[in-house]
C-alpha cells in the first residue's frame, strides 16, 4: 500500500535533488522496476533520455486507487517508520523519485495490478494531473518520461551532449543487468535494440553479452561467505589489467555502489602484482544483512557506508588473494598466435621454419615486454543453484548462477619437462602445459625470501671468503644508518672500511655473491632522497625494484637448479607473478593442444 511518510520520517532521509540528468530518471525508474519484483524490463530512450525515456515492467502494478499517490512526495510503500529506515530491502524507500520526475518533464503512467481486469492511464506534466482513464494494458507497469527539463531552463543547459547522456544510461542499464541475473533487461537505444539478457541467472554470460568476450576471458571466478556476508563476482588475473578503474564495478545488495573500501581490498589484494597506476577488471558482488549498511547518507544512494569497514576491506582482500592462487589465475598462450605458425602451410619449408622460430620467440618475449597479457581460459565452472525465493530472503539479488570457488594449483603435480632459450623452463601437470619464465619465478622468490627474512629478523646468512668491497658518495654515506640497518635486517652483514667505503661480509644463503652484489647496489641506487626505510612499504619498492636486476637472465640452469627454484616458487605467498606484476606462469590446456593439431 503506498502511503505519504509521516513528516518525522521523512526528515531523516538524506535529501537532495534527486533528478538532475537523464540516467537518474532511468535509475529511479528501472529500480522501481525491480522493487516491484519484476522479470522482464525494457528501457527505451531516444536523443540521450532527453526527448523520450520509457521503462516498462511485468512486475506488481499501481492499482487505480493509488496511481495518483504515487506520484505524490513522501508517498512509497516500502517503509513506514524509522525503524525501517535500519534495515532497507528495496531500491527505492525516500518515495520521492516519481514525485520529482513529474515535477520536471511530461510523464505517462501505464498500469495494472494482476487483480484488476482494467488498467490506469494517468498523464501528469509539471506535477499536474493532466489526466486519468481506465486503460487496457498487460500486467505490470510502463513508463514514459518525455520532454525532460521543459519547464526549467536552467538544467536543460546542464546536459551533456545526447551521446554522452545516452552513455551513462547504457553504462547503468548494463550493471543492471548484471546484478539481476534474474530478471530479463533489453536495453533500446534511439529505436535500436542495444542487447537482451536471458533473465536466466547466468552472470558470466551477461557479461559477455554486456561487455565483451576479451574481458570475460580474463576473469576469475570468486565465491566466498563469511558469517553474513557473501561475496562473488569475477576479477581479472594480474596480466589483463587496466589504466583506470572503470572496470571495477560493485554491487551492494544489487546496489551499484562507489566504494574505496572495496577498492582499497582490491589494491591490497594485487599490491605486489600490478604496475603502479594499473587496475584490474572487477566485478564484485556483495550480499549482506541490509542491517550491516547505512544506504541512506547520500540521496542518489551511490554511497553506502558499512557499519565494519575493515571486516569488508579484509574479506574482498582475503577472497580476491584466494583466487589468484587458483590455476585459473594462470595466463593462457594465446591460441591465434600459435595458430598463426599453421596459417602459412603453403610457404616453402625454410621460410616457414625461419618465420616459425621467430614467431614463438617474439609470442614468448612479447609477454614479458608487454603489459597487456594472452587471454585466460574462459571460466568453465558453473554450478546451478536452488532458484531464488523473493518471501524467504531479505539479501538480494540472490544470482541463480554461482560458479564454484576454484582448486588452489598443486606444485606437486608439476612435472619439468625441460627449459627453453635459457630463459623459460617447461613443464606439464595431467591437463596442462606451462611455460615458467625463469627470471620472474627468481625475482619473485628473492623478493619473498628478502622480505621474509626482513620481517622475521632471523637471518640464514652465509660468509664470503672474500668479502666484497663496494663505494657509495658521501651523501649515501651520511645517511648509512637507514640502509645499513635495513640491509642487515635481511641477512647483510656490512660494515664500514673508509668513509665511502664498505666491505659485505655475510649475506643472505639464497643469494650467490654476484647476486648479493648487485642487490646492495641497487638497493641503495633506489634509495630516494628523505626515504623512510622505516615505512615498511617504501622498503619493499626498493626491495622490488632492486630484486630486479639482482637475477640473472639468459642463464642456463642445471635440472637441480630448476627444480630449486621451482620448490622455492611454490613456498611463495604469491607465486604467479613477479613483484612487478609480471606473470612468472603461463599455460596451454592439453584440450588447447589437441584442439589445434585438430585431434578433437
Ligand atoms: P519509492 O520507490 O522511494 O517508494 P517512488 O516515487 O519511486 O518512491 O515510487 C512511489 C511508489 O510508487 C512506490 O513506493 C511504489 O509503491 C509505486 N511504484 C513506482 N513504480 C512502480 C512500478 N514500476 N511498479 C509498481 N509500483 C510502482
Ligand atoms: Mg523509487
């Protein structure tokens, strides 16, 4: 029943002007779509929403008696009291959008209860009722805002151009559609069918009907609950990441929400893997008691503030880590690469043999140059789950679609096969090939190890039978307590021989002397002027950068060599990359394989 709030309730909601461009009319009204537990929602717009928005919906209808409450400020039939306030289960609760819309544009109600046999046909323009008639219409309730801003000038100016409004309400209409998996969204842009989803619960395949199959590839299933709250949702592997954040988009209880405590579990969880000014692709769901959240603080409701922040930072932290230890996590050789050795089969031998080596060659090397990395498998795990009971949960949207958390990779079952152009070790498990590059896999380890070796302040350390001696400038020199003290910490044992001269006596047992060499160099080399070597963080920058030149590459390792570092690999924390992001793995399915010498 929709009833005009009482003024005390009323007071508290966050208030503010609630329309002020094209996309919060198809917001408001698309939400009220799903509050009224529709299946089916078209949106139509023409010139940007400007001229011509219509939102039609199969869900419970207005009744005759209360189309014109409706339309009313204050009137809504989601909460009554302020207690409601507390634990809000619906898009809409301030009873406020229909009233501002009519107040602003020409708008036309169309609607039926599944009780009545008749429907309503109201017209309003600038909060009057210009009409009222019974109407025949389908179950449900259509929509249509014409005119937007005729009657105020003023923000008329205001909008942007109709394809730069049309964008932001494609760009809302498909996060939508993939929070309500459920419900069937067809989008029509200017009399053009933009996209339809299939209402059937399949998340993963929204996305790439929504988005595209280049970013559906790179994604990795999550799935994790903890007390009350669910998080799922897919992120992209460290390899397929993007200059901004526009891809990292979350849902709250079927909210699109901005939120910088789910973005600060994101950067937390990829901190030692991504380039700095690099995001990955995320899209993450958040299923919690509407208790734990205060939804009412801004009036567009973008902001939702959770009564335990770090509980929610920890969590998107925790799951995200968890999944990109998975198998899943590994970059996948791009197939039109290898295929494109088999595209020249007419060429005569030798060219094709010569084109054939340099092609793997610039497809391997190409990985570590490159940021933008080949595409992961496509996720293959779905499980379906008991549909979803609207009276029995107050969480939602509950998907009908979840994929299953996905198997951490098993180190043990790797089996070297060999390495390759003394760079990348090969090595297969029953249902893939991999290729390990070499140097990523070092720098990983001796970072991990360094770091480690930091925190724990117990330190293997070796003697050098010949101590290495080394020079800084005076400047270096005179700030020596930073960087001898940090040094020490993780297994250098260093001491003064001159005023700018140092002699290493012990260093850590991972390293070999070469190694440990270059490592003090550089690790002082990155030192920059005012570093806090006491911030933990700025520390490991160093370490990470210093790492880097540390390793060697283009070596030739012995079979115990490769076996050492891959059991080196395999204690790590985070084994796939290197610190700067790059991946230490990538593989080819054997089903891959087969599949191009077309065995299957
Ligand atoms: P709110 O959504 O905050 O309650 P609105 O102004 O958006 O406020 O809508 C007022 C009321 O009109 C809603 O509470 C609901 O009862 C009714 N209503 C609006 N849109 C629909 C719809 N598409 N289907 C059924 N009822 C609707
Ligand atoms: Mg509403």
């Amino acid at each position: 029943m929709i009833r005009i709030l009482k003024k005390s309730v009323a007071d508290k909601i966050a208030a503010g002007e609630v329309i002020d461009r094209p996309l919060s009319i198809v917001k408001e009204l698309v939400e009220n779509s799903i509050d009224a537990g529709a299946s089916s929602i078209t949106i139509e717009i023409q010139k940007g929403g400007k001229s011509y928005i219509r939102v039609t919906d199969d869900g419970c209808g207005i009744s005759a008696e209360e189309a014109e409450l409706a339309f009313q400020r204050h009137a809504t039939s989601k909460i009554t009291t302020d207690k409601d306030l507390q634990h809000i289960d619906t898009l809409g609760f301030r009873g406020e959008a229909l009233a501002s819309i009519t107040a602003v544009s020409r708008t036309e109600l169309l609607t039926k209860t599944r009780e009545e046999k008749v429907g309503t046909k109201l017209v309003v323009e600038g909060s009057q009722v210009a009409q009222k008639i019974a109407a025949g219409c389908p179950d449900g309730t259509t929509i249509i805002v014409r005119d937007l801003f005729y009657n105020t000038p003023a923000r008329l100016k205001f909008m942007k151009s109709d394809a730069t409004e049309s964008r932001f309400i494609i760009d809302f209409v498909s996060q939508v559609a993939l929070a309500y998996t459920e419900i069937k969204i067809r989008l029509v842009n200017n009399k053009n069918m933009l996209f339809t989803t299939q209402g059937k619960g399949d998340r993963y395949k929204n996305i790439i009907t929504i988005y595209s199959k280049d970013i559906g590839e790179g994604l990795i299933p999550l799935n994790e609950e903890q007390e009350d709250i669910r998080l799922e949702g897919y992120i992209s592997d460290p390899g397929k990441t993007r200059p901004t954040r526009k891809n990292q988009i979350f849902f709250i209880n079927g909210r699109v929400v901005h939120s910088k405590v789910i973005e600060k579990g994101i950067d937390q969880a990829y901190s030692d893997k991504l380039f700095e000014g690099r995001h990955p692709v995320a899209f993450l769901f958040l299923h919690t008691d509407p208790a734990n959240l205060d939804v009412n603080i801004h009036p567009n409701k973008r902001e939702v503030r959770f009564h335990d922040e770090v509980i929610i930072t920890q969590l998107v932290k925790n799951t995200i880590r968890n999944a990109l230890q998975t198998k899943d996590s590994i970059p996948a050789m791009k197939q039109e690469s290898v295929y494109s050795l088999k595209q020249d089969y007419n060429k005569p031998q030798e060219i094709q043999k010569k084109e054939a080596q340099v092609d793997i060659k610039k497809l391997l090397s190409g990985l570590r140059e490159e940021q933008e990395l080949p595409n992961l498998k496509p996720v293959a795990m779905q499980e379906e789950v008991s549909p979803f009971e609207p009276e029995k949960k107050k969480i939602k949207p509950l998907p009908q679609t979840v994929p299953l958390p996905p198997k951490p990779f098993d180190f043990d079952q790797l089996t070297i096969t060999g390495a390759i152009f003394g760079t990348y070790i090969t090595a297969i498990d029953e249902t893939c090939f991999y290729l390990i590059d070499q140097h990523a896999a070092h720098e990983r380890v001796f970072f991990e190890q360094l770091v480690s070796q930091y925190k724990q302040q117990e330190t293997a350390r070796q003697s050098l039978l010949t101590p290495v001696i080394f020079h800084v400038s005076y400047s270096v020199a005179e700030d020596r307590y930073s960087w001898l003290d940090a040094l020490n910490q993780m297994g250098f044992t260093i001491e003064a021989f001159g005023p700018k001269t140092y002699i290493i006596k012990e260093m850590p047992v991972f390293l070999d002397i070469k190694e440990g060499e270059q490592f003090v160099q550089d690790f002082i080399d990155n030192m920059e002027d005012n570093i806090n070597l006491e911030s933990f963080p700025a520390l490991e920058k160093i370490i990470t950068r210093a790492c880097k030149s540390a390793v060697k590459a283009n070596d030739y390792l012995s079979q115990e060599e490769i076996q050492h570092l891959i059991n080196d690999l395999k204690s790590c924390e985070n084994p796939f990359s290197c610190p700067h992001g790059r991946p230490t793995f990538i593989k080819m399915t054997r089903y891959e394989i087969e599949k191009m010498f077309s065995r299957v």
